[in-house]
C-alpha cells in the first residue's frame, strides 16, 4: 500500500502491526483517563456549585440540563459534566418520580413493629424475604431496641389494614409480635436530604 506521505509500499503485516499498535495506545490513553476522572469524582470534595445542582435536583429531577445551568450559573456542558460525576461517584443513587399515596388509594400510613420469636441469621434471613413481599410495604429496617423490625406500610384504610395483617403480616416467619401505629398526621415526609 503506498502511502501518501513517502510514496512507499508498507507490507500488510506491518501496517496492521501499526494498526493495533495504535489501538492498544489509545485504548491505554483512554483507560488511564477514565481512571483519573472516576478518582477526581471518588475524592473530589462538593464545592457550592456541586451542592446547588444536588439540591436543585432533589427538588425537581425533571429540570432540563439548560435549566439547571442557568440555575447554577454554569455553561450547559460544565452543568452535565458536573451531574455525571455526581452519577458516578454515587451521590445521585437513581432518579425517581414521587407517586401521590391518595391518588393510589394508599393514604393511611402504618408502621409497625415486629419482634422475632428467635435471634438468629436464618430466622433473621426468612423473615426479611418474606417481609419485603407484603402488599404495600414501603420500608423495612432492622433496628435496635424494643424491637427487631421496623416496617412502614402503606394501605387505604382501616379495613384494608385490618385484611393486610391477617392475610400476611400474622403469617411472617418467625414472629412473636407485632405492633401497629397508625399515622394520623404526617409533620414531615420528604426525600430530600439536607445539603
């Protein structure tokens, strides 16, 4: 193959030698790159800037990129760059939408609880996968204290929680007892973290 520089013929091997030679460098260069930007994101400390994108995000996901910038005083390509390294070094976990609990027939609000007959990792182990199957169960922590479980519960009504608990809750693995507390007044419900 004559080159356009030299005129010369490079023999096939040599010029796909060259080839891979130059995809290995730059496969190299590019590696090293992402490296550096996922270590600059890992230990990269949030600045002002960083703190207003998070908490103009928590506000409304939604808001276009060119929204954002403008918010944050930014160029829009500097505004998603800076969200991307966000994404990756795991401060933004998803990107949700918020559902309305009344909409869905789902406005009573419960939390529970529970108390294991035993303290053991297999008992512990089979109540948790049963546990998170239950038919509107927002959240399950383990805790310490009084009790072993925490659940929170969301359902229509009184008589649709009174089906729930003896449906399912009374037949959960392992348990001795649970607690009910019906919420009659939410204070505060909100995902956004305080930045």
């Amino acid at each position: 193959m004559p080159t356009e520089a030299t005129g010369s013929i490079i023999h096939p091997n040599e010029w796909l030698s060259k080839f891979i030679g130059f995809l290995k460098g730059a496969m190299k260069a590019t590696k090293v790159r992402r490296q550096s930007a996922a270590a600059e994101s890992a230990v990269h400390p949030l600045d002002r800037t960083d703190k207003s994108i998070l908490r103009a995000l928590q506000r409304d996901a939604s808001t276009t990129n060119v929204a954002l910038a403008a918010k944050v005083n930014l160029s829009p390509p500097a505004c998603l760059r800076r969200v991307e390294r966000l994404r990756q070094s795991g401060l933004i976990s998803s990107v949700v939408a918020l559902l309305n609990p009344k909409a869905l027939d789902a406005g009573m609000l419960v939390l529970l609880g529970v108390v294991l007959d035993r303290s053991t990792p297999e008992s512990f182990a089979l109540f948790e996968k049963a546990a998170v199957k239950v038919s509107g169960c927002m959240e399950c922590h383990v805790v310490a204290g009084e009790f072993d479980y925490f659940m929170l519960v969301r359902t229509r009504d009184n008589e649709s929680f009174n089906q729930l608990h003896a449906t399912q809750l009374l037949h959960l693995p392992g348990v001795r007892q649970i607690r009910s507390f019906m919420v009659l007044k939410q204070v505060l419900s909100t995902t956004q973290f305080p930045i």
